[in-house]
C-alpha cells in the first residue's frame, strides 16, 4: 500500500525549490519517494494523509552525536573539553556496560531523537575500555528495534590518554602516568580487524537503514596507521570516516606539538583525508586548513550548542561556506549538549553566527542552517543518495508539523518559522522509509513508559559507579587545568573564543 500526502506545504531542500516552501503531494512507495508534484495520482487502497495546514520537511541528519553519553545528561557544567573528559571518558577505565544497558541507553536516545524530528544518527559509540562486538550489536538492534536510520561507529583511541594532551605526562605523578599506559588498546590491524567483522555483521541491516561506520577518535589520539588504515578501508567499502579534529585551543597547541604543523596538515601528510571523511567539530582550522578540508571533499560537522557549553569556541562557519565545504550539524553527545533534540541545534546555529561582525551580509541565514540539518547532513554521512530532501527517489524519511499551532501563528515566512519559532511541539507524524515511527507524539514501535521506568530502577546503581568515577579521576584535575590555562595562553594563529586577539603565529615546537 501506497501513502499519499496530498496538498500540503513542503521544503524540498532540492535544488529546484531548496528551504522555499511550496505546494505539493508526495507520494510514497516501499519507503521510497516516488512523485512530488502539484498534483499525484491516488490509487485505490492508497493511505491518504490531508496536507491541509500541514508543513512536509525532510527528517534530521543529527551528523555528530554519542549516544553513550546518554547515562550522563544533565550531570556537568562549566567544564572545557579536556576537563570534561576526565569524568566523561573515564582515563582510568571503567566496567564493562553489559549489551542490555547498552541496549536500553541505546533505545532512549533514539526516541528522544525520532520525537523531535531526527530521522538520521550519526552515532560516534564508544565503550570504556574497548567495545566489544555484543555491545555494538546491542546498538545495532536497538536502532532497528525502534526505528531510526544510523550510521554506528565503532569509536576508536589507541594512545594512552596521556600522551594526546600536551604537558600533561610531565605534571602527573611518574606512578599515576604508569597506571595510564598500561590500559589496554587496540593495535591499528586489531581495530581494522574488528572493523571488517562488524561490517560484514551489522552494515546494510534493516533494509540497509544501518550502516557502519569507522571513527578513529582524533589524529592526536590514534597512531597514524590506524588513521590511514580506517581511511582507505573506508574507501573501499563506502563507509563514513568519522575524525574528531580541532574542537580546543588545546588541540591546536597539541598539533604543533605533537607534529611541528596542524592537525589538518598531518592528516593529508599521512593519506587520512579523503571525500568520505567528516571531521566533527573543525573550529581551531586556520585558513589553509580549511583550504585543504576544501580541496579533499572533507566534510565538517559543527556542533554549536557543545561547543558553547564546553567553551570551545566558535567554528569558521562563514569561511567554511566561502570555501565550498559541506557542513551538517550536530548535537554532540548528552554529557556536553544534554540533549539530541536538532530543532535546538539549527536555531542556535542560525543565531550564533550573526555575531561574528557587522558586514550582515555575511551573517549566519535560516536557510543555511536547514540545509546543515537536513541535505548537508546527509552529505557528511554519506546518505546523501537516500536522505536529507523531499525528492523522487529518496527514501521517505519526512516530517510533518501541524501549522495551526503557536509556533506558525501568525503564518508568515515557513522556512525562517521552522528555524527560529518551532522546537519539535508541533510536529504530528515522523516517517522513516515510510513508515510512520513517530504519531502525534507517540512512539509507535516501542513502549516509552516501559523504557523509561526500566532506566529509573537501573540509575541508583548507576549514579553510584559515576560518583565513584568522578573520585577516582579527580586527581588528574590540578595538571590538566594547569595544561589548558597554559594551552589559553600559546599563540595558535587563530582566535575563536569571542574577546580575544588574534594569535600572530603559530607556535613552532622543534
């Protein structure tokens, strides 16, 4: 059976109509978008949906996120990056989650996803030591369980955590700095390894609406031929490569440490940028990164409201469009934007770039930002064949909004309405391939009041272990301040906190 939606206002995101809102029908078969025109042929036993005040979008790309931070909403303020790991990324390690927490962690993240709108998941997953292939098949089946579409990484940091910041190796104690590099990691051919078998497990499951992908953590985190190795594994299958690159002053300070030049330049020296790679976050580039992310197909994923949270500062996001750089946008992870809603993301992103400087020409548009929401993200994730607009042949990953609501009244520019006034209240069905996952609020495939009653009765336990986490790295804390004040104060050759100078030049460490 064939679903019809008849008459309403869509946004295409084409390149016909882009984030101009039109009339149109969509008809959908197999999941598949088959017509959009003025008018479509209904046929008997076709599911018709009245378009009437109705406003068709396509779903979400939420191009960066961590659905393992789930467990950690709502628990830290006012710390940067490198500080924040400390607690989030336990250095010291951690028990093993077993498949069904991860499982459930899974399940709870994608339906406050598929609630507000978001169809896609770029799901950068890591586990505390290792991830190990039942917990990334509990991943997997919940995503088909519930819904949504994904791309789910295995994760990947093969340095001892200490030796990817700089200073920091030589303020701890010698003992503490033992302790560190003796936690176990994984070779480079161990995680190709690994990276082969869950492609050949899980890529292309439910009718090919879950993919893997391959995330080594950083190139200050993971050994060059590990870089190199995901780089080309995923040329050759097709996948996402998904890099963690110049979220911090520090990492920009850790590059020239690390390599005497960027971390940019180090990835093309070492054959790691490629088309099917996405840097997350990207916001300490210079302008001869962003030059070269340009000139190799290198997509960025930016993340506004994390980036605020954890200071990081603010992403090149004129300099990235000047350039010609697919950008998409990104929650990050719950622990530093304590939420998956995109709605969130694209407004602040259209906001946050207005303040850049008085040339308004320049400024941060609503249309912009829905394109990084919805066809640039599914550029970054390399579902740009079947996602990201309203077109034939897409896969029918669509959102429908009630326009009778507040947000739309009085009804004036759509577009600019669905950026700036509307926070996911008004959306009445979700579709993904077709299907409606999301119906006036309710989940259609999963019990939300059983999941959510079953994560209550675990987080008393749950609670407990991070306390004693927190404790057991709180004496890391006294050098990596040191390290990130320190960090604050080296010329990098950019500036992205606001109030600041530029750096003259980069600093040289040889």
């Amino acid at each position: 059976m064939a679903t019809v939606i008849k008459d309403a206002t869509v946004i295409t995101m084409d390149a016909a109509t882009g984030s101009t809102p039109v009339t149109r029908s969509v008809r959908i078969e197999d999941g598949v978008i088959t017509h959009v025109d003025r008018t479509v042929e209904v046929r008997e036993g076709d599911h018709v949906i009245d378009g009437t005040d109705r406003l068709v979008a396509p779903g979400f790309v939420n191009a960066h996120t961590h659905s393992w931070e789930y467990l950690y909403k709502g628990r830290y303020d006012n710390l940067p990056l490198e500080l924040w790991m400390l607690l989030s990324y336990p250095i010291l390690g951690l028990e093993p989650l077993s498949p069904e927490l991860v499982g459930l962690r899974s399940r709870l993240f994608a339906m406050e996803s598929l609630k507000n709108g978001v169809t896609t998941l770029v799901d950068d997953v890591l586990e505390t030591p290792t991830q190990d292939h039942a917990q990334l098949a509990a991943v997997f089946d919940a995503y088909e369980q519930v819904g949504i579409r994904a791309n789910v990484s295995g994760h990947v940091i093969n340095r001892p955590f200490v030796d990817t910041l700089p200073f920091v190796a030589d303020m701890l104690p010698p003992d503490l700095v033992a302790d560190v590099r003796t936690q176990p990691l994984l070779t480079a051919d161990e995680y190709l390894d690994y990276s082969r078998a869950a492609i050949d497990t899980h890529h292309g499951r439910a009718g090919g609406r879950l993919r893997y992908m391959l995330a080594p953590s950083g190139p200050q985190r993971c050994t060059d031929d590990l870089l190199a190795g995901a780089t080309d594994l995923g040329l050759d299958r097709g996948l996402e490569i998904h890099v963690h690159v110049l979220e911090t002053r520090v990492q920009a300070v850790t590059g020239h440490e690390l390599y005497g030049t960027t971390l940019v330049e180090h990835l093309a020296a070492i054959g790691a940028l490629s088309p099917n790679t996405t840097f997350a976050h990207g916001i300490w580039v210079t302008d001869a990164d962003v030059e070269l992310i340009a000139d190799r197909g290198v997509s960025v994923s930016h993340n506004p409201i994390s980036n605020l949270k954890l200071g990081s500062g603010l992403a090149p996001w004129r300099r990235y469009h000047d350039a010609g750089v697919t950008l998409g946008l990104g929650s990050d992870g719950c622990s530093s934007s304590d939420s998956p809603r995109l709605h969130e993301v694209m407004k602040t992103a259209a906001l946050l770039h207005k303040v850049g400087g008085p040339d308004f020409s320049t400024w941060s548009t609503a249309a912009e930002a829905l394109s990084a929401a919805t066809v640039g993200g599914a550029r970054t994730a390399m579902l740009h064949d079947r996602a990201g607009s309203v077109e034939v042949g897409k896969r029918a990953d669509l959102n429908v909004y009630d326009l009778g609501t507040l947000a739309f009244t009085p009804r004036s520019r759509l577009d600019n309405q669905l950026v700036y006034s509307e926070n996911g209240s008004s959306l009445v069905y979700v579709l993904v391939d077709g299907e409606v996952v999301v119906d006036h609020g309710r989940l259609t495939r999963v019990d939300e009041e059983a999941a959510i009653a079953e994560l209550r009765e675990l987080m008393p336990k749950i609670a407990e272990w991070q306390d004693a986490l927190d404790t057991r790295n709180d004496v890391f804390v006294p050098a990596f301040t040191d390290m990130h004040r320190r960090c604050a104060e080296m010329p990098v050759g950019v500036e992205r906190w606001t109030g600041q100078e530029p750096s003259r030049s980069p600093v040289r460490v040889r």
